[in-house]
C-alpha cells in the first residue's frame, strides 16, 4: 500500500514517465504495482536530470553546471533522509525499500553532465562510455528494483546483463535521433565509424536532408544498427535471472527499444528529417508478446560474469554483416 502522503508524490512520477516514455510506460503496466511505483521514480530521477541538460546552448553553460550539482545535493540529500520534492521523496523511499545502491544514480547524473562537455565521439568504446553511464546507470538501477531471485552472486551478473541492455538502448536512442541531436550541436556517431564510411560528424551536423540519400550514409546506419542488435542478443540471458513478476516488463522494454531499428530500417535509415517511431499497432503487439513471454531457464554455467561482446577490428570492409560478430 502507498501511505496516502505519497500518492501524490507518486502520481507526479507516473506523470512525467507517461509523458515522456511510451515504451517504457507501457512496459511497466507489466509490473506488480509496488514495483511500478519505483520504476516511475527511478524514470522521473534520470528524465528531469536529462531534461535539464538539454537545455544547454553556449550562452548557459555555467548556469546549468551549477543547476545540475544541485540536482546532485538534492539526490544526496535524499539518500540522507533529507529529500525535498515529490521526486526526491520517491528516490528517498525507492533506494530504502529496495536497497539500490547509490552510485549507479550519481553515475547517472555524471553521464548526462557530459553532454555540457562532449558532443562528438572518437570511436566506438568512448561512446560506450557514454551509454554506460546514461543508460547502462539505468539498467543497474531497475535491477534492484525488479529483483534476482537466485542472491547477490547472482544479482552482479544480472547487472552486467542490464548494464548492457542499456548500452543498446542508448545506442537505438542515438540511432533515432540523429537530426534532433544535430539541432542541439550534437552528433553521437564514432567519428572512427563515419570515417570508414566516408563520413564526418560536419555532414551530420549541416542537417543536410540530401545526407540520408547518400548510400554511405545507409551503409553507415546498417553498421551501426548491426551493433545495436549485437548487444540486445547479448544482453537477453539476463531477463531470465530476475524476479518472475518483472520478467515481461524487462522483455517490453527490450523489444520494444530493438522494434525502433526496425522501424528505423523502414524508412530507409533518414533519422535525420525524421525520427523513427513504432506505431501504436505494434506498440500493442509488443505488449501482448511480452505478456505471453516466459523466460527460458537461464544455464547458469554457460553465464559466466555476463555477457562479452568482442567487435572485429576497424578494417576498411564496408560489408556490415561482417563487421559486428558476438563471441
């Protein structure tokens, strides 16, 4: 039961994730309601963090730095037993009630602080240290929250399993959202990868329309879509090791944030005049396939400490089903 001087503390969380997060939202109906409950205030914490730095220009730098260590003062206060506001009272009640631990948060509001820093990419790993802390921060946290039946040995793996589920969300995230990103002066994409594909982060960034009809720009998504995938087959055993009650909400999310490469894929990889959405039929499909969804019992000796990934070396080959293997 919520003690009625939360609900509305509550309600405000489930309001900004309902009109924030389709998928996410529509996945955690899957979850028993105490568990929602937490999800939505872990979804509010990151998303107000996001939103703020996304507010950044040349001109507000130094104010929003400023804004952004007092979102951090806010969430140590929390953490404290000192919270103010309806999100901070949830993150007070969702860290005690199911002992998430705190530094996947603060890692959370360090990987959005860089977006105040760094807005281009060398090569792939320095984006994955991006979408780690982002994303990955995400996944850590909604472990805890979802639960691992099996202990804490067994917990540490899930998390590696999650950690990387958010990897291949953030990484969708940026996929989609290549003009939007561009708008904010930011361009994502491994310069190192753009390069073997003829490309720069000026071509993104001039938002030119004509770009998305370049074929090395097609070629460049399908490489870069081939990785994303990689990662969800990766990270997929990890489902299996959490609590029954939040598996199907774990496998919406997934499906889901995989379903937007696909559509990505339809309109001909153009997520630079348009971004890539998944329509409300199915929407509804993935939300019925992940009712129906049972996990398989995971092989507990084949899991090892989580799931590894090894990436070919950066050739010149341009073939991009031969560029991302899984080992």
């Amino acid at each position: 039961m919520i003690a009625p001087a939360s609900l509305n503390d509550a309600a405000e969380c489930a309001r900004i994730t309902m009109a924030h997060a389709r998928t996410f939202s529509l996945a955690s109906k899957l979850l028993p309601p105490e568990k929602r409950r937490a999800a939505y205030a872990l979804y509010a914490f990151c998303r107000v963090a996001d939103d703020l730095v996304d507010q950044a220009d040349h001109d507000n730098l130094g104010a929003l730095r400023i804004e952004l260590d007092g979102y951090r003062d806010q969430l140590q206060a929390a953490l404290d037993g000192r919270p103010a506001g309806p999100i901070f009272r949830e993150m007070a009640w969702v860290t005690r009630a199911y002992d998430v631990a705190p530094d996947p948060l603060f890692e959370l509001l360090d990987g959005v602080g860089r977006d105040l820093e760094a807005h281009t990419y060398a090569t792939w790993p320095e984006l994955e240290q991006y979408c780690e802390g982002v994303a990955s921060s995400v996944g850590e946290m909604c472990t805890y929250v979802f639960g691992v039946p099996a202990g804490p040995a067994m917990r540490t793996k899930a998390i590696q399993y999650a950690r990387t589920l958010g990897t291949a969300m953030q990484l969708t995230n940026i996929l989609r959202d290549v003009g939007e990103d561009a708008h904010r002066g930011r361009c994502y994409l491994p310069a190192e990868d753009m390069a073997r594909f003829g490309l720069t982060a000026q071509d993104v960034l001039s938002r030119d329309p004509s770009l998305a009809r370049n074929p090395s720009w097609a070629k460049l998504m399908a490489f870069e879509v081939s990785r994303a995938r990689a990662l969800y087959a990766a990270a997929m055993p990890g489902i299996a090791l959490l609590e029954a009650d939040a598996q199907r909400c774990a496998a919406a999310c997934a499906n889901g944030y995989a379903g937007i490469l696909s559509a990505i894929e339809a309109q001909g990889y153009d997520t630079i005049s348009s971004r890539a959405r998944i329509g409300r039929l199915a929407r509804v499909g993935i939300l019925w396939n992940a009712w129906r969804y049972r996990a398989p019992t995971p092989d507990l000796s084949a899991l090892g400490h989580g799931p590894r990934i090894v990436w070919e070396p950066n050739t010149a080959s341009s073939n991009a089903d031969a560029l991302v293997r899984l080992a």
